[in-house]
C-alpha cells in the first residue's frame, strides 16, 4: 500500500511539474495556485480510495468497491470546486477547474491502475470478467 501511495504522490507531482510552466504561461502566479490546488484536491481522494482498498473485507465486490472510490472522488472534486467558488469569487473558474480536468484524469488512471492490479494479484476477479475469459462449452 505504501507504494502505491508514493507512487499516486509521484504521479500528482509529475502532472504539477508537467503542468507548471503551462499555467504559468497561460494566467501567472494565479494559474499556478489553481493548479497546485487542483493537484492536491485530487490527490486526497486518492489517498482515501487507496486506504480503504487496503482493508481487507470478504466478499467485497470489485466492481462495488470501483463505484464506490468514483462516487467518493467525485464528490470531493465537486465539493472543491464549490468552495473554491466561494473562496475565490473574483478568480476566472479556468484557472482552477481547466487544471482540474487533466489532474484529475492522471490521478484516476493511476489508481485504476493500481485496483486492476490489486484484484489481478489477489484473484477477485468479477464474474462477469470470468465469464468473457471462459471456454465455450462443447
């Protein structure tokens, strides 16, 4: 777990290094406190997905578990966005969510990443998964 943590953090950070320069370029020092925002606002999420996939619970679905961590990330990034429109009323809305979107995609690929390789490694493979890899009776 501690390496998918560190490897989530070093996926955020990659994407805010990436991405640095850019909004720069594009709104200045408020572009890059947008971005650096958005960079943690999605790296929270994760880090509860990631925590809450380490508990182990029997009979746990994956596909359950996999609506479960979109809903969770979902509303946090939502509630973000709604208090940073509170927050910065003043603040072009592209200086926080147009950083939010390519964050966001980063941090939910890695993660699926990450599940497909957790369920992969430990066997919980969903029927419906089981059923495409099956042998046609004869």
């Amino acid at each position: 777990m501690f390496l998918q943590l560190a490897g989530l953090t070093l996926a955020m950070a990659a994407i805010w290094a990436v991405l640095l320069l850019p909004a720069y370029l594009v709104g200045g020092t408020v572009a890059i406190v947008g971005l650096s925002a958005a960079s943690l606002v999605c790296l929270l999420p994760g880090v509860f997905v990631l925590l809450l996939h380490s508990i182990s619970v029997t009979g746990r679905s994956p596909l359950a578990f996999l609506l479960m961590a979109i809903g969770l990330r979902m509303a946090i990034v939502l509630a973000a966005v709604l208090i940073a429109k509170r927050v910065w009323p003043g603040i072009p809305a592209a200086q926080f969510v147009g950083w939010l979107i390519p964050v966001y995609l980063v941090a939910l690929a890695v993660e699926t990443r990450f599940a497909l390789t957790e369920t992969v490694r430990t066997g919980r493979v969903p029927v419906g998964t089981a059923r495409l890899h099956a042998t046609p009776p004869q």
